[in-house]
C-alpha cells in the first residue's frame, strides 16, 4: 500500500505545483490584449494602404520631424530622381502610430527591392557629404 501512496503523492504535488507555477506567470489583461490587437489592424491597414498608393503609382516616403534646411533639396531629388513625394510629419506623433509606421516600412521594403538601396536616405548621405 505504501508503495500506491508514494506515487499517487507525487502526482498530487506535481499537478498544484502546475497550477502554481501557471498562476505565477503574469498574464496579459483584456486591456492589453485589445490594444494588442487594434496595433496589429492598423499596421496591416498601414500595409495596405501603402501597397494601394504603390500599385497606383504613388510613392510616399514620409519623415518625422521638421524639415531643415536641406529637406527641400531632398525633395526636390527624390521627386526628380526616383518619382518619391518625400512629405514631412512635423514632431508630433499622430494617433495612428501603428499604421504610420506599417505604411512607411512597406514604401520602403518597396523601394530597396526596386533600387537595391533606400534612396531617401542615399539622396540625404549625399546632401549631408556635400555640406561638409
């Protein structure tokens, strides 16, 4: 009989220290679940709205921040170079982070598979080599 118990007590301690060790692990609340999932949409509508803008022609590279002195140069280039509307999104972050960043990292996934290189930021290289 002793030899059922020992068994049967270490089953028993295996399954609650399971239950223990599943409880210790922190878990994800439903609030961030959610947010998890509304990033996830609005990158893939971020994706598609790039692939959309692509296929009809329309390349648009999009950089934070405000545009220095140079930028209009950068634009000017991309445009006559490479056909890219280079647009500048001042310093504050939109609502849409998740779709911004998705729509920007498709245009530019689109332009080093076309050109081999990113060419905004070849063009920038350039204007920054030519101020020194």
């Amino acid at each position: 009989m002793n030899r059922l118990k020992m068994p049967l007590k270490m089953t028993a301690l295996l399954a609650v220290s399971l239950v223990f060790a599943c409880l210790a692990v922190p878990q994800e609340s439903h609030g961030q679940l959610f947010c998890k999932s509304k990033a996830k949409r609005e990158a893939s509508a971020g994706e598609a709205a790039a692939r959309k803008d692509i296929a009809q022609g329309m390349v648009r590279y999009e950089i934070g921040g405000i545009p220095s002195s140079t930028d209009a140069e950068l634009s000017r280039l991309a445009k006559e170079r490479y056909q890219i509307t280079v647009a500048f999104s001042g310093c504050m972050i939109g609502p849409r982070v998740d779709f911004d960043r998705a729509y920007r990292q498709t245009v530019i996934d689109h332009l080093k598979a076309k050109h081999g290189f990113d060419p905004v930021m070849k063009i920038e290289s350039e204007l920054r080599a030519k101020r020194k």
